[in-house]
C-alpha cells in the first residue's frame, strides 16, 4: 500500500544547482502501521541531520531536510511513534547520493522486527525461484508456478522503490537454476531443470546494467555439467565454482563452464567471505552439508583446497542455509541430520580454519527454512519440522551470539522460500510452497528494529 506523505530531501550544490528526492512511504497491503503515528522522524545519516514533525491538519507528515550536496552517500529512516510515545514505524532507504538531482524514492514502513507483505506480489507465484541480491535489489529469475510449468520470467525487487523492475525472460524456462551475483551487475545463470524437467547445462550471463530491461548472452551448453539447485561459491573476482557431479567453474573473465573432477565433491549450501589479511584482503570460500567432502566442509583459499577434517559431525547435514557475514564467519543453520532437524548452528571462521557447533540455538528445529541476515539479526523463516508440518514462524536470532531476539508470526507459512538481505536492512522472502504444496505470491519483508 502507498501512502502520501510529504517527505523530501533537497540537495544543493556549491555551483548552485539543487535536486530534490522525493520520498514516499509504502507498507503492507491493508496495513495500518501508520494510523497511530503521531508524532514523525526523519534522519539523514550523512551529513546528520535529523528533523521531526507531528500530524497536520490534512493528516499526513510533512518532513523536508536541506543539506549541502557536497558530502557522501548517507541513508534515511523514518520512525512513527503512537500518543504514548512508543515506536510503532520504522523504515529505511538504501545509501543515496546527497547531491544535485531529483529522483522519487519509497521508503518501506512496518512495525519494528516483524514480517509484513511487500507492497507487490510474485504473479504467478512461483517456487523454486533462482535469486541473486545486489545494492539495487533482488533478482527472482525462473521457477515452477501452481500447474508445475517452469518459467522463463525475470524481475528485479528494487529496493528503492520497492516494486518489480521487469527483466527480459530467460532464453528458456528453468526451475532451481543457480545463480552467481558479479559486483559488475552481472547474473551467470547456470541450469535448472527446463520446460520438461529434465536437469540443463546451459549458462547464460544476464546483464543488469543494460537499460531498460537488461539484457542476456548464451554462454555455454554443456550437457555433461547438467544440474539442478547447485550450491555456488565465488572464489575470485568474476569466478565461481559450483557444487554437483563433477564440480564445475565458472568463469566470467573468459565466459566458459568448465568440469573441475580434481576438486572434491561438492554439495549442500555454499557462501564466501573477505578477511582482511596482510595488507589485503583474502577471500576464502565454503561448502557445508552432506556430500562436501568426507567432513562435510570444504574450503577454498588461495593456499589451496580443503576438506576441513575438523568440521563437526553435524556439518553434514541438509536441508540447511549459510549466511556470510562481514566479519569473516559464516554461519550455517538449520537443516537435518540422519533425517531429524537439529537445533544447532556451525560458526565457521574459514580464514582460522574453526569450525564451532553451537548447540540449542533454534526452538523449533527445521529444515527448508529461508535464512538471511541483515540489521545485526539472523532470520530463520518457515519451513518444515520434525513432523513434517510447516513452522508458521521466524526466528529472529542475533548475528553477533545468535542469542534468541524473537519469534514472529509468517504472513504465509511456507517452506522451501529463498531470503535475501536488501540494502535498506530488511530481509526479503519470496517463493517456497504452502500448506497445500502450492507455490506462494505473497512476498514478505522483515524489518528490524
């Protein structure tokens, strides 16, 4: 739901030039968050600036900041507080450019550290989805809707207006393609299984930066690298290796797949991190769960390949996620081992090669859960339990002692889902299968406090 409100961030520069960003608050379809405001706050990051306002008498806020456009990008957040003075609204922009230029912008409004539907849905809803994040958004590409037909659809989640930017459809359909987010705006999009379910070994690289609607460019078809739903690291600028029978490369420099049947079998969920390291930066890569190796855990430095013998046991386990965090650890949670949920977590610091289980950290074991992190919290939403059934909930977890924060209620229970962090702080859901094995429209946002 969008909702007017005068918000508005003017910008002038030294030579005399002015912009202006509009800005524009949405939230959930149907949400009342912003009824009980009455008291408003808008806060610029850099150069700080903060300026409040309470309702007036044509019932909306109006919040307006003045700044120089001459300092670096800073964000913007809104915060509502109801008569008794408790913040009930909270949302936020990405990094914007404080300078001379005139945009419109929306910022996403929902009750601290709860789920809410986005202000658009995924239509048809799909599962199975391939995901990439990037500073602009989330790319959704392919998937399986309601009659099982795969999809060759591509839209963007923009994390600045938060509403679809419609892409060029795939060259064909796929269900579970992998896909490897470039820092160049590229998406290399390797197999699915195409319009007869059968596992592809195509790779496509999908443009971003090409205007209006991205463009993509056929790569490779190697039916010998066919695969499904593989586990993909990057390893070095523009490369990647994927999990599956043979490992497979991926290089964007030379734009080839390649089979990699020295490394070791790669399966389950995969993440990489950068440690800075002697001057520089080090870039260590993961790949945790059952068939990665004989320990369960793989690692890719610059020194070599690893199969990390002092994994624990319970690394071999699936049905799980990993997130990757800034410093240097990665966290892997959820998921089954011998075919029961555990409630344990692997901090894994692949730079030190320590690899810890933290035992008890889930109420509610499960596996196929959608697992992000963003704002300090780990999200661990929906999938399935011990029974069988689907956890109706996320568990908000904090990143630094995956303490437990909270529990809150999903507003479609589903398993299987993807999450992505968005760069205003929020976690985005989209995809996965409800109660009744149907795929879900409904796109979720969690907003942290």
């Amino acid at each position: 739901m969008r909702r007017a409100a005068v918000l508005a961030l003017v910008a002038g520069g030294c030579g005399g030039a002015t912009g202006t960003i509009g800005l524009e608050l949405v939230t959930a379809p149907g949400s009342t968050v912003l009824a009980d405001v009455a008291r408003a706050r808008l806060t610029l990051s850099s150069p700080p600036t903060v300026v409040d306002a309470t309702r007036g008498p044509d019932g909306k806020f109006h919040l307006a900041i003045d700044v120089v456009a001459e300092g670096p990008s800073g964000t913007l957040t809104f915060e509502g507080w109801d008569a008794s003075d408790a913040l009930i609204a909270i949302g936020r922009t990405p990094a914007l450019p404080i300078a001379a230029i005139d945009a419109e912008i929306a910022i996403y409004v929902a009750a601290p550290d709860s789920l809410a539907a986005a202000p658009v849905a995924l239509d048809p809803p799909r599962t199975a989805v391939g995901t990439a994040a990037y500073p602009f958004g989330v790319l959704v590409a392919g998937g399986e809707d309601g009659a099982g037909a795969a999809s060759d659809a591509v839209a963007i989640y923009n994390v600045f207006t938060h509403a679809w930017q419609i892409g060029v459809d795939l060259p064909a359909p796929r269900v579970a393609p992998t896909i490897g987010a470039s820092s160049l705006g590229y998406a290399y999009v390797l197999g699915g299984d195409d319009a007869s379910g059968a596992p592809t070994g195509t790779l496509w690289r999908y443009d971003t930066t090409v205007a209006p609607a991205g463009a993509v460019l056929p790569l490779a078809d190697a039916p010998a690298l066919a695969r499904t739903a593989a586990p993909i690291a990057l390893v070095r600028s523009e490369g990647y290796i994927v999990g599956g029978a043979p490992p497979a490369v991926i290089d964007g420099l030379t734009r080839t797949l390649t089979a990699a049947p020295s490394l070791p079998p790669l399966a389950g969920v995969a993440a990489s991190v950068v440690v800075a390291a002697g001057g520089g930066d080090a870039l260590y890569a993961v790949f945790i769960g059952d068939g990665s190796g004989a320990s369960g855990v793989v690692r890719f430095a610059a020194d070599g390949v690893t199969d990390e013998a002092s994994a624990p046991a319970s690394a071999r386990r699936t049905g799980h996620g990993a997130v990757a965090l800034g410093d240097g650890r990665v966290i892997v949670v959820g998921g089954a081992v011998g075919g029961a949920p555990v409630a344990s977590a692997i901090v894994a610091s692949p730079a030190s090669q320590l690899y810890v289980e933290q035992p008890g950290v889930l109420d509610t074991p499960r596996t196929g859960a959608a697992i992000a992190a963003a704002g300090g919290v780990l999200v661990v939403a929906g999938g399935t339990d011990a029974g069988g059934a689907i956890v109706p909930t996320a568990e908000i977890l904090d990143l630094a002692t995956l303490a437990h924060r909270a529990t809150v209620p999903m507003v479609v229970p589903r398993t299987g889902a993807v999450a992505r962090p968005l760069d205003d702080g929020q976690v985005l859901i989209v995809g996965g299968t409800d109660a009744a094995g149907q795929p879900v429209g409904v796109v979720e946002l969690f907003t942290p406090r």
